[in-house]
C-alpha cells in the first residue's frame, strides 16, 4: 500500500485519505514503490495507462481516461540543432495537464469526493474539467480573468463552475484558498496524485527509445508539475533498473517570472522573491511555486540548470514553430525558446535532448492574433 507524507513534520495518512494537506498546513508527498514490469507491455493500452502497474489507482473501476497520452516523440530540427519533442499539446483538453488530471481525478473518485475546487493559469483547469465531466464530479474552477478566452469558455463548456478573478495569479490562488478549507482541493500543485499522472511522460518517452534514459530532458518550470513528474517517473525507473540513470533535468522560466531561476544562480535552496511582470508565458508566470525547493533540488541532483527565456525569443519561436506546421501556444513556445538556447549553448554532439510541446496553440488564438506581423 502506499501513505501520504507531510514534507513539513513527516505526519503519515493513509493513502486513500480524504486530505489534500497535512494537519500542520504543510505539503503532502506520496510514498509510493510500484511494481512495474516492461516485459508484460503486451496488450496494454496505446495510452498512458498502459502504465497501469505503475498508477496508484487500487480498482480499475475508478479509472477516468480517454485513453489519453503515449503521445508521439517527433524529431524536430531547428536552426541550433535537433530536438526530440513529445507532442503534449495532442491531449483532450490540448495540454499535458491531462495526464495528472487522469490519475488525480481517478483518485477522487476512488476516495468517494463528489465535488472539487482548483485553480490554475488555465490548462489545468481545463483538465481537471474535463476529467470532472467524465467522472460526474462536481468542480468550480478558479482562474485569473486576464487568461485566454478558449480556456475560459472550455472550462465552462466542460460543466464546471468557472470563477474568473480579476488581478495576478496569486489573487487567483488567495481566492480558492477559503473554497478549498471545505471542498476537496484538486490541485496540480498540493495534489501528489497529479505527479503519478505526469510521471508517464518519462515512462513514455523511455519506452519510445527503447528502455533507455535520454541525455537531457528541457521542462517548464512554473509550478513545476511536469517536472517533478519527470523527476519522479525517471527515478522510479531508475530504482527498479530499467533506466541505467536519470537524464539531466534542464528547466525553463521566462526572464519576466524566474524566481527557480535566480534561486539557482545564487545557490538557495528556496525560490527567491521577485515581482513578476506580465509575459507571453501566462501558462508559466509562478511568482511563488510551493514546490519550489523540491524542483531545486531535482535540477540540482541531476546536473540540470535553468534557461531563462525573453519575450522576443517567445514570440521568435512560436512564429517559426507554426511556420514548421506545429501550432503551440506562447507558454509552449517559451519552452522551445529555451531548449534552442540549450543547443546553442550547452549540447555535446549526439546528445539526446527530449522536451514537449506541453499546449495547443488553439488555446490562446486571442493572443496569438496579437503577435502574428500584418
Ligand atoms: C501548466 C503548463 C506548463 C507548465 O507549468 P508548471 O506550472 O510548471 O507545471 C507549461 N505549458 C503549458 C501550456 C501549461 O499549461
Ligand atoms: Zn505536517
């Protein structure tokens, strides 16, 4: 079986609690060992439940899916060199944050929560949506008001209750604190369930190069839950052997928003304060990501670093991206920005490098109309 442990006081909860943080307020982990098994893939689903093994998720018929992920791994050539790139933004809800929603939605079910409360830029909102929709489950969304329209309609197109907030993402975050001391929070940063989910990405994109760990692996860092999904995949993979290593972890924040970024420069072990200021990058602007010391240290064990990316090399990328045929929103593009420079400026010759375009460019047309020349 498996605990929730608080990071704060080591405070352990069972599993299948109904509790999304610790007594003490603080963050719960899971202490989670799966049994998996690459040579029994026969017959399993084209998904990323074809992890299953892997997934805590006690009976199949609490499973919410739509057979989503096991996305493709598209080589991609850029000016600077060649990128192999999960193609994320193909999801249901067109983002990566469909796979923490299938696994932290399938929970809630498990543990018989009928109504949800979370909040987010926008994508996981979408997601948590979506997967609330399939389940039955009841869930008020709170966003910033200033996020992209097709997020915002999504949301409410999906039957969630959707708070649009007026202000930063922070206010956004403040105001789901009171609706979260007595709804369920379903979120993709408190919710350990929610990096189960993202953690299939680096099962996915181990088995698509053949049980093998890639050199580098270059993710966003806004609250960092893919990365900390990667981190946790990779080690996973790593303890039973199936992997020879974890790949380094590179991450990325625009230089408008880059409080992991400056942390890791000047050595903290701790976000540092900073203003942030508006950026293309809505999707990644965390001005205090809660996790923030544990993406720290995974950066820092294995070997990564952080890129901090311009808006003229967002807005850059996302131009010749689509002009290469891949629409991506502006906080995806924000990513490639920074994998290019990786290449530019860090890859050895042959270096795998692995990164995702993590959003459909169909969620911001509202912003992209705005960047597109006349
Ligand atoms: C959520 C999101 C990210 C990454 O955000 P984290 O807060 O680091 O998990 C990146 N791109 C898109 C499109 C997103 O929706
Ligand atoms: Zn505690």
């Amino acid at each position: 079986m498996y605990e929730l442990r608080c990071k704060s006081c080591g405070k352990t909860y069972d599993g299948n609690s109904q509790r999304w943080r610790c007594e003490c307020g603080g963050l719960l982990d899971l202490d989670f060992i799966p049994r998996f098994d690459p040579g029994k893939l026969e017959g399993a689903p084209v998904s990323m439940w074809r992890y299953r093994s892997a997934l805590p998720i006690d009976q199949d018929e609490n499973i919410l899916s739509f057979q989503e992920g096991f996305t493709p791994l598209l080589p991609v050539t850029y000016p600077e060199g060649s990128l192999l790139i999960k193609q994320d933004n193909l999801f249901p809800s067109g983002s990566y944050k469909d796979r923490g929603a299938s696994v932290m939605m399938s929970k809630v079910k498990e543990i018989g929560v009928s109504r949800v409360v979370e909040d987010s830029s926008g994508n996981a909102g979408c997601a948590v949506a979506a997967y609330s929709a399939l389940g039955g489950i009841a869930c008020d969304i709170y966003v910033p008001a200033s996020a992209s329209a097709g997020k915002l309609a999504q949301i409410q197109a999906y039957g969630a209750t959707l708070h649009a907030i007026p202000g930063t993402r922070q206010d956004t975050t403040d105001a789901v604190v009171s609706a979260a001391e007595t709804t369920y929070y379903a979120s993709h940063v408190w919710n350990p369930f929610f990096f189960q989910g993202t953690k299939t990405f680096a099962y996915e994109v181990a088995e698509q190069l053949g049980w093998k760990a890639p050199d580098t692996v270059i993710v966003p860092a806004g609250h960092g839950t893919l990365l900390l999904g990667t981190a946790i995949g990779f080690t996973e993979l790593a303890k039973a052997g199936i992997v020879d290593r974890i790949p380094k972890i590179v991450a990325v924040q625009p230089e408008h928003c880059a409080p992991l970024a400056a942390a890791f420069d000047q050595g903290k072990a701790q976000p540092v304060e900073v203003v942030p200021v508006e950026t293309l990058a809505e999707g990644i602007s965390i001005a205090r990501p809660n996790r923030g010391d544990t993406i720290l240290r995974y950066v820092r064990e294995s070997g990564g670093k952080f890129i901090t990316v311009t808006e003229e090399e967002i807005r850059q990328t996302l131009l010749e991206t689509a002009l290469m045929g891949h629409f991506i929103e502006p906080t995806t593009a924000a990513i490639i920005a920074g994998a290019r420079k990786y290449l530019s400026d860090d890859a050895k010759t042959g270096e795998v490098v692995v990164t995702t375009f993590t959003g459909h460019g169909l969620k911001a047309t509202d912003k992209l109309l705005k960047l597109l020349p006349h």
